[in-house]
C-alpha cells in the first residue's frame, strides 16, 4: 500500500492521541481530529452489548435525529467500520462528500485507531470494576499489559506479556519489568511508567529497549482511595514498522511521481522533493526554495489571478485541483501539469502542500482520445446534466440528427417513452458500478424511425466536469434476427401455430390462474402416413396446413392452438365449458367438410376429442388426456372409412394423371383374363388378376409428373424414383379392405423370372403367377400402344422381343401360353377390339 505526502503527514497526525482519561474528552479529540483531517461532519461509535448496539458516542447528528438508519444505509459518503470484525460494535464516520479509493484508506486506519482506544479505555474501566475481570481483559488482548509496584516489580501481566517474555505468569511475578521483559539492567530510557510514578497521571510515549525493537508504552497511575499511588499498569506494544514508515516518510517524499511544494501559506516555499527539482531543472533545494511558484514556476501566460483565487481557497481549507502551464526556470521552457493544492499540518503550523504532475502525455492522449471519439465507428455522446453536450459523427448519423440540433437537447428525449424509466435505472447503475452489461432499449430517430440500440455509459472528467460518456451501437437488425429466433423456438415453422414447448408452458399457467372452466379440443390428422408415403411428403404438409388454418379460423382469439406432434393438434379454450367446446367443435367439423367440398382429390379426415375441467382441482394435464383418449377411439372408429376416402381420392389421381393411357388398364384385363383362364386359375385368383391389371401402377401417384410423364429415358437417379412405385402401392393397398387382398401382388408386380427385377429381386416361382402373367401381358400392350416418347411396335415385333426375354424376365412356359392364345394379328386385333 502506498500514500502520498499529504495522506502520509495526514497519517501520522491520525495515530498521535493525546488519550485523556474521561470518555467524553476522548469522544471530543477524535471528532476534533476527524472533522480536521478528514473532513468528517458526523461520527458515531456503537458498542456491542449482548444482543443490541449501545451509543458509546455521537456527534453531528440533529437532536432525536434516528442516525441507526443511516448506519444501515451509509451511501457514497459514509463509511462503517467493524471493530473485531463486528465482534466489539461498530465505527460509523460520514464525510461531506463521496469518499474516494484512497481517502477510504485512511478513514480505515483513523477508526482502526479508534478502536484500540476504545478497546484500552473499555480495558481501564473494567480493570477499576473487579480483579476477574481485570484477568480477563488481560488476556484477551494483544497489547503487552503489565501491573508493576514503585519498584517496577511485577504483580500480574496477561497472556501476551507472557508470551513475549517467553516466561509463565509466576515467573515473571516479582521480577523487574525491564529485566525479565527486555533482558537489560536497568529500566529504560525515558520510560513512561516513571513518569507517570512521578506525576501521578497517565504518561506515554516510545522506548527502545534493546537495538532494532521500539515500543509505544503508557504508564496508567492505580490510586487508593486517598490518592496514593500503588501501582502502575503498563501498556504497550510494538510500533518499529509505524516508527519505520515515519522514516520512510522523507524516502517517500522524495521518491513519488509528483512533484511537491510545502509553502507557507502567505506562499513562501519551505521544503521540495527531489522530483521537484529534476521536473524543473533545479540543481540543490537551497536553490529552489528561493524561488517563487508564481514568477519563478509559472509561464506568463497563466491567469495568475486565478493562481491567487485557488490559493485563497487552499488557505480555507479547500483543495483546488486545476491545469497550469509550469515553466524551468533554468531555460524557460513550458510543460502542461496538473497542480493540486491541499491544506496540511507541517512540522506543527499550517502549511500549503502543492503536487505537481507533468501531464504533456496525458495531453496528448487526450488529443488521441478526441479523435478516436470523432472517428469512431460506435456512437458516442457526452451528457453532462442530462444534456448532451457533444456527440459524434456517428451517432449523427444513427440519430438523424445534426450536432447543432443536439447540443442542448434532453437525452432521454431520443429514447423512446416506454423504455426512459428502465433507461435512467440502468445507467445509473452501470455509474454505480452496479452492472457492467450493456443495456438494450429503443430510440426514435429524427425522421421518427424506432431503432433498437445497445448502450454503456461511464463517468468522467471532462474539462474539469464530472460527466457522463455513452457508447451506443445499433442492433435493430440483431433484434429483429433475435425476435426471429425467439418466434421459431415457440412456433411449429410448417403450420405458424405453436409448438408443443408454447402448448405445455400454457398448460402449466392456465392450471394455475382462474380461467375455469378450461375446455381442451385434440385433434389427430387422418392417414397422414399414407399421403405422406405414397404422394409425398408435400402432399402431407398441405393436408397439415390446411387443417392448422381451419383450426385458427374457426377458434376465438382469447384460444391457444398448437401443434404438439407430426399430426396432433391441441386447443386451449379458457372460460368455456362443455356446452361451448361441443358447439366450438361442430362448427370445426362443418368447417372440414366445406374444405373437402372444395379439395375432393385430397380430402382432409380428422379425428376430434374434447374434455373440460371445471376448476384447478382436476390437472389440466389429466384434462389432456381425457381429450387425447377420445380423439383415439374416434381414430380407431374412422380408421377404415378414412382409409378408404383417401385411397378412393388416390386413384381418381391416378386416373386422372394417367388419362393417356386410360385403355391400358382395360386392355390388361382382356389379355390376363385369357391367360389366366387357359392356366387353370381359380375364380377368386381370376378376380384378383383382374383387379391388379385395373391398379397395379397406383403407387405412381407418389411419382412426380416430371418423371412420370418425361419425353425420354429416365437418369439412374429418376429411376431409382420411379423403382419406389411397387412400396408406395403396396402401403395404399393395405390401408384399403378392398385392395387388401391384392397389396402383396401390387408389390411383387415388376419382378422379373432371373431375379433382376424390384423390389424384393425374387425369382421363378417365387413370384406369384398372377404377377407373371401380369409382367408379360403389360409388356406386350405397352409395346403395342404409342407413347408420347416413341411409336407403337407391331404386334411381331412385340412378339419377337417377348420370346427374347423368355426366362430372363418372362416366365418362359407362360410365353409360350401367350403366344398360343395371341394365334395371329387379326385375331389380337378383334381381341383388342372387344376390351376397347
């Protein structure tokens, strides 16, 4: 820890106590010495008692005035110290004004000062009430405590006396203080216990009892009660490191950074620093203390009057800090310092301390700094009196003001009203040092734009003012993205309801607040799986889009809808009871079937639960899944016809997509029929035959129209699109009672006799008959019929390509059937004929 000059010969002022006997003079010397040194205008000293606080002292304080509650809340200029860590009681010390970092050090050693007086003067009290006591107190102490005759032989000493001594209580007993304590011969010089054996009154000051050790000793007289003398109580205790610092003083002195005068008051110079005389050139102190601060220190071009103003002031007991251009005597040359000038105590008469410290570099950080604040790309403003007082290009150009228009003007009046108060609160507290985040509010340009800032403001000292300086930087665009954000994490991004984590957060307020009765609507989107499987999973988020805005049309604003899983929705409906909510969801049903009127190619099946709880003593999560197990057994009773709405809408698309080749399917019919008939099936294989050739190619309504319907040959990639056909129909198959029975022809349809065909790669008689006649008829009419992309082969050149492929990808015994039942073209052409 370091000090200045003034805080050191302050210092040493503090620590020098005249101690007088009674509490009330002792009371009065330290607020004499407070109010003096340190500016203190209220003081208190609280004693602790068992459970309470008792006043030991106060002054300062208005008659009936309740000062604990400013203990309590000291604020900028109060300072509470804790003797024995709160143990003892507690110091309190208020100053005029707000008590800076360094001022508070020497407040700590003024109360800590205190304290040992209190704790001696308590120790003296208690000696004179009872012997126990007095053994006590002696040994909960630190200082050396020692009761001696006039002989100077011990009676009794404390713990820590014994300690020092290195010797147990009755050893030393009897023996001489300054033998048994310090090893010598005889007492030592100057002690205070014989003069205070001489006087009759308390006597103190320092001993050396032996090289390199001093002792700060009291000699308190013990009287009978006819005045007599009988003993003296000797305090004392070690202050080598305080008289240390005391030499050291000069070493400080001479050594700090500053330059430093000690004047007379009527301004003659009494001592310098060895920094004074290499700041301005000066070889010797002799020298230098010939000359004046004024003529000699100075440049011309000072204001001196000013000079005798601040000195003035000094001499009142200000300290007048201000800027100076100092001048060498020896050459004459002119440096920018800082001068502070302060009232001291010198060597027992009042004396002006003035530091000098050359600022030339601050200055020219300062210059620096303007430019850096000019230049800066983050806005910047100085508020001095809640005005601004300069700003910055850029927050000019953030503002839409121009500096004229600024300057003057009201800060906060940019802000915009509903953020001011929450402004003021923050920045008062990042002066405080309470936060150190920015803050984040809104302002309103000139043009009357809103813009979302970020600010932090600092305290500083501009042109000798105490001013406030804001760094603010625009982040509207990082809010709007922030906004954004914060939208995406409590909305489902497909529907643009909420999501299940919005839903559940509801569900936990609305159980706690006294909106009963509280209806929930759940509602399950049917054969999602099935659309999604076989036509795509945009076809899906259609269905989940529509049924999001049929929901949020047809529900009140007051309601809360969300979407809680892939084709679960969930409605809030505060305030309405069962009768409400039933009626809310015939309304949702009329809505849905108006939708269907309108999309008969992909009709929307939904099934609805709905519950009501009453009041909070149900949970709204069992509420939940009353809603949730009703809309289940509605599913379970729609499955079916559900299914079969949408497999029937499948293959209207699928006609409908497939209008160019609407014969095929007839045409197949006729040549399987036959071929199934000379191969003995039975009537419900022939059936089924029959039904296949009809729609075996449903699975292509999950195919996209740019493959499905390409001029040209497909990439591997498209194939491997156009391979999912066989799966898609097989999963729509099963999803319908009529087409059930067929679902595993449909998938095994483009299966080929050598096992290269898909999607299950089975071969021979491994593949269901009805798929082997099935694979050859299709082929041949597909040869035999134009495509956009080629023309028809004749019927022999269908012929020639089928017995080509006979045991690799036709079943070679079925080939030969065909081509007797295809016995010539005339007869396939009648035959044609007739399934046309």
């Amino acid at each position: 820890m370091s000090f200045d000059v003034a805080e050191l010969l302050t210092l040493y002022e503090i620590v020098n106590f005249a101690f007088p006997e009674q509490y009330e003079d002792l009371i009065q010397e330290i607020v004499e010495k407070g109010s003096r040194l340190l500016g203190i205008r209220r003081l208190a000293i609280m004693l602790d008692k068992g459970s309470r606080l008792i006043c030991l002292g106060k002054w300062g304080f208005r008659k009936g005035e309740e000062f604990t509650e400013r203990i309590k809340n000291p604020g900028e200029n109060g300072f509470v110290y804790l003797m024995s860590h709160g143990v003892r009681g507690l110091i309190f010390l208020e100053a005029s004004a707000r008590i800076s970092g360094r001022e508070k050090r020497l407040f700590n050693i003024f109360a800590r000062r205190i304290e040992d007086m209190v704790a001696l003067k308590q120790m003296e009290n208690k000696i004179k009430e009872s012997d126990w006591e007095k053994k006590t107190i002696l040994d909960s102490i630190v200082e050396l405590l020692i009761y001696q005759d006039a002989e100077h032989r011990i009676l009794w000493a404390n713990t820590s006396a014994e300690k020092y001594a290195g010797k147990r209580g009755e050893e030393l007993t009897g023996g001489l203080c300054y033998e048994v304590l310090h090893r010598r011969k005889e007492p030592c010089a100057g002690c205070p216990v014989i003069s205070a054996f001489k006087t009759g009154v308390p006597q103190e000051g320092i001993v050396t009892p032996h090289e390199g050790k001093q002792f700060f000793v009291r000699g308190y007289p013990v009287k009978s009660q006819k005045g007599i003398i009988e003993g003296i109580v000797e305090v004392c205790f070690e202050v080598t490191e305080r008289i240390q610092a005391e030499e050291a003083f000069r070493t400080i002195f001479n050594s700090v950074h500053d330059a430093i005068f000690i004047h007379e008051p009527e301004g003659e110079i009494l001592d310098v620093n060895e920094t004074m005389l290499r700041m301005y050139g000066i070889t010797s102190k002799g020298e230098a203390v010939k000359l004046s601060i004024a003529q000699d220190y100075s440049s011309s071009d000072n204001p001196l009057e000013q000079l005798r103003e601040w000195w003035q002031k000094a001499v009142e007991g200000e300290s007048p800090r201000f800027e100076w251009k100092a001048r060498r005597p020896v050459d004459g040359t002119v440096f920018d310092a800082e001068i502070c000038l302060k009232k001291i105590t010198f060597a027992g008469k009042d004396a002006i301390l003035a530091t000098v410290r050359d600022i030339t570099e601050r200055k020219r950080e300062e210059e620096l700094l303007r430019s850096i604040f000019s230049l800066s790309p983050i806005g910047m403003y100085i508020v001095d009196g809640g005005r601004f007082r300069l700003v910055n290009a850029r927050f000019e150009k953030l503002s839409g003001y121009s500096q004229e228009e600024l300057i003057g003007k009201e800060a906060l009046s940019l802000v915009h009203p509903e953020d001011r108060e929450a402004v003021r609160r923050n920045a008062v507290k990042m002066l405080k040092g309470m936060v150190a985040q920015p803050y984040e509010f809104r302002i309103i340009t000139k043009c009357g734009e809103i813009k979302w800032v970020e600010e932090t403001v600092a305290s500083l000292q501009h042109e000798g003012q105490r001013v406030t300086l804001g760094n603010i930087i625009d982040i509207t665009e990082k809010k709007k993205f922030a906004q954004k954000l914060e939208y995406v994490s409590l909305h489902d991004q497909l529907t643009g309801l909420y999501n299940r984590t919005f839903f559940e957060e509801q569900l936990k307020r609305l159980g706690k607040s006294n909106k009963y009765p509280i209806s929930i609507i759940v509602a399950d989107v049917n054969g999602l799986k099935l659309v999604n499987d076989t036509m795509g999973h945009h076809k899906g988020d259609k269905l989940l889009i529509a049924c999001a805005q049929i929901l949020k049309k047809a529900l009140r604003p007051s309601d809360i809808v969300a979407r809680v899983g892939g084709d679960e929705f969930v409605a809030l409906l505060p305030r309405t009871d069962e009768a409400t909510g039933s009626n809310i969801l015939h309304h949702l049903r009329l809505s849905i079937e108006q939708y269907n009127r309108k999309h008969p190619r992909l009709p929307l099946s939904v099934s609805f639960g709905i519950a009501t709880a009453y009041n909070s003593e149900e949970l709204l999560k069992q509420t939940y899944k009353r809603a949730d197990d009703l809309m289940y057994r509605e599913k379970l009773y729609l499955g079916t016809s559900a299914r079969s709405k949408i497999v029937n809408a499948l293959l209207a698309a699928l006609s409908e997509r497939d209008h160019l080749t609407e014969g095929h399917g007839r045409r197949l019919q006729h040549l399987c029929r036959i071929l199934g008939e000379k191969m003995g099936l039975s009537p419900q294989q022939l059936a089924n035959l029959s039904l296949l050739a009809q729609v075996h190619d449903i699975g292509k309504v999950g195919i996209p129209d740019r493959i499905l319907f390409k001029k040209g040959p497909l990439t591997d990639e498209e194939w491997e699109i156009m391979r999912q056909h066989p799966e898609k129909g097989y999963r729509i198959a099963l999803a319908s009672p009529d087409l059930a029975g067929i679902a595993d022809l449909i998938l095994k349809h483009h299966e080929k006799w050598d096992g290269t065909g898909y999607p299950l790669g089975l071969k021979g008689d491994e593949i269901p008959i009805e798929c082997r006649i099935l694979a050859i008829a299709d082929a041949f009419d597909a040869m035999t019929s134009d495509r956009p992309y080629r023309r028809a082969k004749t019927v022999e050149e269908a012929l020639a390509e089928i017995r080509r492929c006979a045991g690799t990808q036709f079943d070679p015994k079925l080939v030969e059937i065909f081509f007797q039942v295809i016995l010539t073209p005339e007869e396939f052409s009648e035959g044609q004929k007739v399934a046309n």
